[in-house]
C-alpha cells in the first residue's frame, strides 16, 4: 500500500511544520489554525513570530541547542503566541536532522493546551519561563541552573507569580497555573 506522506502532514491532529535555521519552511493546517495565521504568511517566517517576546525566542533557542546536539530531540510546555496576540501554553516537541547543527534543520510539533491550562495572569518573560519549569516539577536550584540564573533570582519570580496568582504555597501554584486559575 502506497502512503501517501503529504496527506498525512497535513490532516495531522497536532501542528506541525518543517525548519530551516529556525524559520518555517512548511506547516501544516493545524499550526495554522493553532496560530490564528495562513499557510503563506507562516512559511518564510522566523519562529520568533510564534514566540510572546524576542527575548524568549533568543534564550530558548540557545538553551535547546546543546540539547538537540546531545540527544537530538527536545520538548517542553511553554507560553506561546497566536498571530492576534493572544498567548497560550504550548507542548512543543522536536528533532534535528543534523545534530551538529541542531538549528540548521528540523521537525517540529506544536499541541495547544490551552483547554486544559488557560493562561489567565499577565506574565513576564521570566515569569513565563519559571512557571513552565514549576510545571515540570523541578526546585528552584534547578530552574535557577536551567535559566542561568541564581536560585534567590528564581525564589523572586516564584513569589511574583504567587501574588498574581492568589497562591499559599508552591503546591498551590502549580495547581493554579495547571487550571489557569488567577
């Protein structure tokens, strides 16, 4: 039985598309509708187009790098951005085809979770960032060695993102960002 590869592309349940030196090269229907933009406006663009802030496309693609290098892949659960501006938490998941050049080319999937984890606070950059490795279970040394940033740096933000999320306890938080309660 023949497959036919590009059917399959295109009617996938998740968004996908094809890189090349972190621009879109090809997309599917589903990255588009995720997005809130058409297939020619994506492809040619840079992935920074997807991304709330330039600062975060800068600092996320360098911390993937020596990932995808070492293994290849990479995947996580960030903020992302729809083309009207709204943001919402993304599972994004990906490999290199040239593990040398981790950026030169790849394939990439992106599933909206924003039934299950609305984003209701207006959130930093940073905030952003510790919130996604909060969600991942990790302390605040390890969010502090992820980011590069020292742990008392992290304790701040936590306790930014407690405040503007009503939230006791670390525990608390983590259940409010999950619901996107506020």
């Amino acid at each position: 039985m023949d497959v036919d590869y590009r059917l399959a592309f295109e009617h996938a349940p998740i968004g996908l598309c094809v890189s090349r030196n972190r621009a879109i090269v090809d997309c599917n229907a589903q990255l588009c509708e995720m997005f809130g933009s058409s297939r020619e406006v994506l492809v040619g663009q840079s992935f920074l187009v997807l991304y709330p802030s330039a600062d975060e496309y800068e600092r996320l693609g360098a911390r993937m790098a020596p990932i995808l290098n070492a293994k290849g892949h990479y995947a996580d659960d960030r903020i992302m951005k729809r083309a009207n501006g709204d943001v919402f938490w993304c599972h994004v998941s990906g490999r290199a085809l040239n593990r040398q050049a981790p950026h030169q080319s790849g394939i990439w999937s992106f599933e909206d979770l924003s039934a299950q984890r609305p984003v209701k606070a207006e959130l930093t950059a940073r905030e952003r960032e510790v919130a996604a490795r909060l969600l991942e279970g990790m302390t605040s040394k390890e969010i502090g060695k992820a980011l590069e940033i020292s742990h008392r740096t992290v304790e701040i933000y936590r306790a930014r993102l407690m405040r503007k999320y009503k939230a006791s306890t670390t525990a608390d938080l983590v259940h409010k960002l999950m619901a996107g309660t506020a």
